[in-house]
C-alpha cells in the first residue's frame, strides 16, 4: 500500500531561460522596466494629444501666427476674440450644433434601448436552431460592409420616402447602424447577471418586461453607460451619412460644418479650431461625467461568470 509520503512527485524538466528572459530579469532587478514602461507611456501620451494641443493652442493665435515658422508653441498674445467671430461671420453653425445634439441624443437613446432588449431577449430565451446565437452574429455582419457600399441605395429609398435633409433621416440612419454595436456590447453584460435573479423576478409575479426594466437594467447599468458613450461618440463624428443624406442647413450637423470651411480657394484655419474645439466639448463633458460608470462598466463585462 502507497502513503502519501510513498507517492513520487513529477518534477518539471528545468528550461534553460531565454535570452529575452533573462534581459527582463536584469532590467526588473535594476527598475529599468518600470522606468520604460512609464517612459513609453509618456511618449504615447504626448503623442496622443498633442494634436488636441495644437488644436487648442490654435484658437487663440491670428492667422498669420499660426501659419508660421518657426512655429508658436503657447500663444502669447491670445485671441479670445476668435470664439466670437465664429459666430458672427457663421451664423448657421449654432444651428448645426444643435442638429448634431438632437440626433446624437435621439439616436442614443433609441439604439441603446432596443440594443438593451435584443441583447436581454438572446441571452434570456432559448430560440430553436442555436438561433441566439447565430442571430447576434446576423446582426453584426451588418456591420461588415463600408458605408460608403450602402449609401447610394439609402439615398435613393431615403429620397422616395422624403428624408432626405431632414434629421428623422440622419437619426434613422445612425440608429440602424448603431444598434448592432449596441446589441453585442450589451449582450456581454446581461451574460455577466445570474439566471437566478430573473427567475427569482418570474416567481414573485414579475413578467419579462417588468424582470427586464425593475431586476436587470439597474444591474448593467454601467454597461449600459458604456454603449451610450460609445454610441454618442460614433453618432456626434459621423460624417459620411451626414454629407450625403444632409445637404441643408436645416438638417446640417458638426462635421459637415467643419467640412465646410474647407474649400476649393481657402481654408478658414482660425475658423475650423475655434468650431473643433466647441465640438470637441459635449462629448468630453458626457464621457467625464460618466466616467466612473465608463470603467464599471469595462470591468463588468471583462469579468466572467
């Protein structure tokens, strides 16, 4: 009979360390690792923003100090004047920030809301034929093709129905091309909820759509944060619907504003900062008051079950 002491353990075969090995052990011994791994970060961080910088910098200089070298790293002389000859010489673009803002803020909504229910209704119901799962993928493979192969047939069938250069147009448009990114970015966090709590909802009289909206929403609420902002994010800097689907000032949004202070004679430098700049607000704004949600949310559906 065989003790526990008798029984032979296997050992590992000893690997001689790699070269690369043994250089991360020296650099870790010596804290040259740490010191590169924030020295890279750095470097990418100046490389990241910098432009919005730049950018920034940009609105308050003249023309000439802009255009010349060698360059005006800070302004010295700021021109604060520049946020209020934006509007005087282009009035309309207050117009067009507030299209941008109606359809971002519609769009979000209802793509995050039906994403929301799609995703809750694969990961709840069983469907015949492994239907939940290849129905997600459907969904996705809208996705899979360039806009730009869509857009000719939208704008024909947009222009039969009259929506084009309106915003129901553009918000029907961006909620159809969002609602796939929603729909797969939710289904991950309503995997992460226990069956048992929505069985628990279903015991004590609850429908779907009361276990849905009462027990699980407020649970993935940090996922569902996290699609809106992503939402938002792609909705706001959309250009290439907007362009072709908005042609009015009626019906003009951000991007193709600043599209157009680009033309064939000129192009109004001082002009397209000082309107990136506003445009880059909102959405920083939302992301920053979300924030915390934003990174519940991420660890929420990295984590599995």
């Amino acid at each position: 009979m065989t003790t526990k002491q008798d029984t032979p353990v296997e050992t590992m075969p000893y690997t001689e360390p790699s070269g690369l090995e043994k250089l991360h052990e020296r650099l870790t011994e010596t804290g040259l690792t740490k010191a590169g791994v924030y020295g890279a970060l750095a470097v990418f961080l100046v490389w990241t923003l910098f432009p919005v910088y730049w950018l920034v910098t940009a609105t308050l200089k003249t023309r000439e100090t802009l255009l010349s070298f060698p360059p005006q790293w800070i302004p010295v002389d700021a021109q604060f004047a520049n946020f209020a000859r934006l509007f005087a010489e282009r009035p309309e673009f207050v117009t067009f920030i507030t299209n941008s803002v109606i359809v971002t803020v519609v769009t979000t909504v209802i793509a995050t809301t039906i994403g929301a229910m799609a995703a809750y209704a694969f990961v709840t119901f069983d469907y015949p034929y492994n239907l939940d799962f290849h129905l997600p993928f459907y969904i996705l493979s809208t996705r899979f093709m360039p806009p730009i192969v869509t857009i000719i047939p939208l704008f024909v069938i947009f222009r039969g129905f009259g929506l084009v250069n309106t915003l129901r147009g553009l918000i029907l448009v961006y909620t159809m091309f969002n609602i796939p990114f929603a729909v797969w970015m939710m289904k991950g966090f309503f995997e992460e909820v226990p069956e048992s709590l929505i069985e628990s909802a279903m015991i004590d009289g609850h429908t779907h759509l009361g276990a849905f909206f009462k027990i699980v929403l407020p649970l993935v609420k940090p996922g569902l944060i996290a699609s809106a902002i992503f939402t938002t994010i792609i909705t706001w800097n959309e250009l290439l619907f907007a362009v072709i689907l908005a042609q009015s000032s009626q019906a003009i949004t951000v991007p193709v504003g600043l599209a157009s202070f680009v033309t064939k004679f000129s192009v109004q430098w001082i002009n397209m900062s000082v309107a990136a700049t506003i445009a880059l607000v909102p959405v920083l704004l939302f992301a920053f008051m979300a924030r915390q949600q934003l990174v519940r949310g991420f660890s929420m559906g990295a984590v599995g079950k």
